[in-house]
C-alpha cells in the first residue's frame, strides 16, 4: 500500500541553522503516529515542508505517492494540517471561514460536512460569530475544523493542545481518536508525552534536524528496562543487600530500581525477610518522558 | 466553486465588509480634490482650448482614485495576511500560482472599479461631462486598475511589515500618480518636465483614460493603451515569477 507520508533525505537550511540534516520517514495509511523533539528539533520544519509551506533544500517528500513539490495539487488535497500558531482572519465569520476553506479546495456544497464538523468540535453554537470574539481554544477548534473542510485522508497536528484547557484536550482527543479509526492517518506534534504515548501508536523523536529515534511506542518503553518500586517501610527497614538498587530514600519512603517485572516477587521477598512490613508500595513504569530524556541526552554524546 | 473564484470571492467580500473605509472614505477624499482645485484653479489653466477646468480634472481625479485603489487592495489585503499569520489559508490548498494572481489582481480590479465608479457619479451632480469614447475609458480603467492590482500584490510579496507597504505607496504609487497629468495638461509644463512625465507610465493611463471622456489627449490614445498594456505585462510577469518561486510566502 503507499504509504501516507514518504520523505526521503530531506534536507533544510535556513541561513546559518541546518533545519534538517537528511530525514527519511514513512508513515503508513492508518497510523496514529507522533512527532516528538525539543524546540528548534525541526518538526514544524518538516511539517511545513509537507504542507508545502515550505521548500527543502534537497530530498523528496511525497503525500500518498504524490510529490509535494510536482504534484501539490493532488498531494495538498490528501492533507490537513492544523498549524500550531492560532491565526485567523478576523474579516469573517466561523462558518465564513470554513465555507471559504472549502473552496479553496474546489469543494462546492459542501454544507452538510461544514456542520457535521462544527458540531463534532462543538463550534455550532458560534457558526455566525466572528472570529475575533472567539476566545483561544475555539479558535484552535476552527482550525482543526478548517483542516477537515476537504475530509483529507492524512492529517497534521502540529501542537495542537498547546495552551488549551483539560476539556477541550480531551474533547479534541477523542475525534482526533474517531478520525483515525475511520481510516484517517493522523500524525501528531506535541510536547505533552504522555498525550503521545496514550495516543500515537508509533514515534519519532527529532532533534537538531536528524531523526534520533524511531519505533512502536511500546518499542520506545520498553528501551527503559527498569521499573522502580517506591515502598514505605516499618520495622526493620531496608535490607543492606538492597542498598545498590536504591535510586532514592527521602522521608522513610525508597525508590528502588527493578530490572523487570519478574524480579518484583523477589525483591518483595527479600523485605519480608528482613524483617520489614510495607506500609505503602508503588510499581513505577518507565513513561516516555523518561524515554525521551533519555533519548536527548544520548543523541548529544 | 474553484479554488479561483473563492479566493476572488474572498479577496471582495474583505473589502466589502469595510467599505465604508475602502469605498466611501476614498470617494470622498477624491471629491475633495475635486471641489477645492476647481474652486482654486477655475478659469486659470485653459485645457485643449474649450474644456473647463473642472470637467477637465474629473477624468484625472477619477483615474487617481481608481490607480490608488486598486494597490491598496492586493497591497493590504497580503500584508495583512501575512503579518497576522492567515496567509497559510491560502498557501495549504491546491490553489495554483495563477489562481493566486488572478483572484488578487481581479479583486483589485473591482474595488478600484468601483470607488472610480463612485468618484465619477458623484461629480457628475457637480460638473458636466462628455463621454466621447466610453470604450476606451473602461479600456483604461480596467488595464489601469490591473497593472496597480499587481504592483500592489508585488509590494505585499515583497513587504514584511505595514510599513514598507505605507512606504511603497507613499513614496512611489502617490509621486507617480500626483505628477502624472492629473491636475494638468503636460503641455503647460516646461520642456524638461514634458519630457520627463513621458517616463512616468501613470501618465499614459491617465491620458488615454481621459481621451475617452473628450476625445483629445497629449499622446494618440493606442499609443497609451500599448505603454498600458507593456506595463501589464511586465508587472504581471515579476509577481507570476514571485508568486512560483514562493518568495517570502513558501520559506
């Protein structure tokens, strides 16, 4: 099948700041698939390069099969994006913005979409207001709107939680959910990990232009092998022999380090043992943050 | 609809929407001019023997009006899309380069069409005009309005801030179409400036345009419609170039 996004070498300099250094990537027809990088990794860089809001300097990148650059207009119809800069034109009105959105798509009628997509975004009751009286977050819902206007099969978040409250979050989350499970491919930037790693099946983790990691989410957990088991103990305390595992103890609470989940039993063992009663006890697993951290820190050795 | 046609649609609906700004304010303006330099200048600048002053200016003043209009249009209307961000509306559909000029320019078009329109029906309450040739002024009117519709789509192109749009037709379009023959006939001025208002492409819109109300003019009428639609061209070839390039829109 062709894949949704294929970019292959993509080169990208601006002045002096080599935006992107030769990125491949393919993300198939489907795929609920994350962006991730610290600021200035390149991400909204390749994103605009797909969108054709930007030019590489070298390299292809194609939109189910169609070259963003020799066939934009085929590749600009398969693709949504929602840029992460919460701009509008405040000469008119929501539905105006999304009837005007249409069009530049050559969509005529396209009337019965508009309002099924104002009202899964909860934008109905604000269809004749104008864009300027909109506070940020629905703002941010007329852009996803606008990106849906053509129903593209691939569509581009970049950041779109940035700056939005836990509703909306949430209510944006669970389209976003429901566009991908009707076939959409969804690729998403964000910098809430844990709003990756609850939705994006597979990830990228850009930094400085170059792609450092790129794997199945679960993949990239399970990179961390550790999990770490926080215990609050009475009685005799911590066992001696444990004292290597120990990452932390602060206010009689330890946070030891467990290299896999069969070793728990173990380890639990070992305090009963000793002599110790557990009081409290939770088992940590390694989330992405931890993983992304990681990733960062070993890509600059 | 095509891409085209929503972006024209778009492009006059925004100047619709404050046309008390981008119409009535301009008419007004123009009609000013009108009713201060004809009071001042009445029975002092005879032009082409029997035309009175103020029918005379009429045609300028409308053309002014119409030239200055039109760059306003593209000019603002981009800079202000790309200054607030909204340009990407139009950057992420498939809308073609041509597309993109065409919508700009065509609106420009229309919006100076009609505060020319304007300018022109409100002076009629005051000043009596012929309409010798009504061919060649709409001929006029509309390259006219045309070539300034892409100048100005060149200047929001290339501008980054209000400013340097400000400065553009300050500095450049307001120069241009003061000294063009709007408020005199080049044959009263001396050689040297007769000369040089020759090399200002404002002024053969302005004459040819004012050929069609009386049917006399400084220059053969074709010749200006030709200087015009040079003018066209080469305006319409550097913001067709632009607008492929993607320069200062595509990064």
């Amino acid at each position: 099948m062709t894949p949704a996004i294929q970019i292959q070498q993509v080169h990208k300099r601006y002045g002096a700041v080599q935006a992107l250094g030769g990125v491949d990537l393919e993300v198939a027809q489907g795929e609920f698939f994350g962006l991730l990088g610290p600021n200035g990794a390149g991400k909204t860089t390749l994103i605009n390069i797909l969108a054709g809001l930007a030019r590489a300097d070298r390299g292809s990148v194609r939109v189910l099969g169609h070259d963003v650059v020799t066939e934009y207009r085929k590749s600009r119809r398969a693709l949504g994006v929602v840029p992460q800069e919460l701009v509008f034109d405040p000469f008119f009105s929501v539905r105006e913005t999304l009837r005007l959105q249409s069009g530049y798509f050559g969509l005529k009628r396209n009337d019965a979409w508009i309002d099924e997509v104002m009202h899964h975004l909860d934008l109905t009751g604000k269809a004749d207001a104008n864009m300027r009286s909109l506070s940020g977050g629905m703002k941010r819902r007329v852009l996803v709107a606008q990106a849906l206007v053509h129903k593209p099969p691939v569509i581009v978040l970049d950041e779109p939680t940035a700056g939005v409250d836990v509703e909306l979050r949430q209510g944006l989350w669970e389209f976003v959910r429901g566009l991908n499970a009707d076939g959409h491919t969804i690729v998403l930037t964000t910098h809430y990990l844990e709003e990756a790693e609850a939705l994006c099946a597979r990830i990228a983790m850009l930094k400085l232009g170059r792609i450092v990691a790129l794997d199945t989410t679960r993949n990239l957990m399970n990179r961390r092998d550790s999990l770490y088991l926080k215990l609050r103990l009475s009685g005799a305390g911590l066992p001696a022999a444990l004292a290597s595992q120990v990452r932390d103890s602060r206010d009689g609470v330890h946070t030891l380090r467990v290299p896999n989940y069969a070793e728990v039993e173990g380890l639990l063992a070992q305090v009963r043992e000793a002599g110790a009663q557990i009081e409290e006890l939770e088992l940590l697993q390694p989330d992405l943050e931890d993983v992304f951290v990681q990733i960062m820190k070993d890509a600059k050795a | 609809m095509s891409g085209f046609s929503t972006l024209l649609y778009k492009e006059m609906l925004r100047f619709w929407k404050v046309a008390f700004q981008t119409v009535a304010a301009p008419v007004l303006t123009t009609l000013l001019y009108l009713l201060i330099f004809s009071h001042v200048m009445q029975g002092r600048a005879p032009v082409y023997g029997e035309v009175a002053y103020a029918a005379f200016l009429v045609p300028g003043l409308v053309m002014m009006a119409v030239l200055q209009n039109s760059f306003a249009n593209s000019s603002s209307s981009l800079i202000q899309s790309k200054v607030t961000g909204n340009v990407i509306f139009m950057l992420l559909p498939p809308l073609s380069y041509w597309d993109f000029f065409a919508a700009y320019v065509l609106a420009s078009v229309v919006r100076g069409v009609a505060v020319g329109a304007g300018v022109l029906l409100v002076s009629l309450g005051f000043v009596s005009l012929s309409f010798a040739h009504p061919l060649w002024i709409l001929a006029f009117a509309l390259v006219g309005s045309a070539i300034l519709g892409a100048l100005g789509l060149i200047a929001g192109i290339w501008a980054d801030k209000f400013d340097q749009v400000a400065a553009f037709q300050s500095f450049f379009i307001m120069p241009l179409t003061f000294l063009s023959g709007v408020f005199y006939s080049i044959h009263s001025l001396p050689a040297f400036w007769q000369e040089l208002s020759r090399f200002n492409p404002f002024f053969y819109m302005i004459d040819g345009f004012r050929y069609g109300f009386f049917g006399v003019s400084d220059i053969n009428p074709a010749m200006s419609l030709a200087v015009a639609l040079l003018n066209l061209l080469v305006f319409t070839a550097v913001a067709l170039a632009l607008l492929k390039r993607g320069y200062k829109l595509r990064h």
